[in-house]
C-alpha cells in the first residue's frame, strides 16, 4: 500500500499521478517482497522540499530522506533511492533462501 502526506506542499492532481507513475516499480518491488506499506512525506522547509519514506516490508524496515530545492527533484532523488533499497533487500532476501 502506498500513502502519499503531502504536508505543507499543494500538489494537483496531474502531481500526484506523476509521483504514483514513479512509484510504480518501487509499488511491484515491494509487492514481491510481501506485507509492502509505504509512507511518503512531502514538506517544505525554508526553501527546500524535504521528501521521506517509511517502509515496512517482510525483509525489513527502512527511512530514506532527501532536500531539493524542486518537488520534482527532491521526488525523483527519493525514489531512485527506494528502489535501491528494494533492490538490495530483494537480493539479500534471495541469497539467504
């Protein structure tokens, strides 16, 4: 399950596709881990957009965080880094079955 806290940021509708379109590989990465909830919070502070991710999956729990200066980037930055770390919970999971 993926839930998006948008915070203190106003994003349309068009933003929020856009976000669930990235997300979209990370969404199946987590699915094949099994019991994947994902938890997106989008703020601003000062000048900066400050986007972290909560994730609970049956390899794990971890937080990724990231500052940008644009949603977009600080988005974008965030979710390279989720998938990632599914990635590298997948192979670890895999090495030890």
């Amino acid at each position: 399950m993926v839930k998006l806290e948008p915070g203190n940021v106003l994003l349309k509708p068009s933003h929020r596709r856009q976000l669930m379109g990235w997300l979209r590989r990370s969404s199946r990465m987590g699915e094949r881990l099994g019991d994947f909830d994902l938890t997106i919070t989008i703020s601003r502070v000062g000048n900066q957009h400050e986007a972290i991710a909560a994730v609970h999956d049956s390899a794990g729990d971890f937080i990724c965080r990231t500052r940008q200066r644009d949603w977009r980037d600080a988005m974008r930055e965030l979710v390279q880094r989720l998938v990632i770390q599914l990635h590298n919970q997948r192979l670890r999971r895999a090495m030890l079955a």
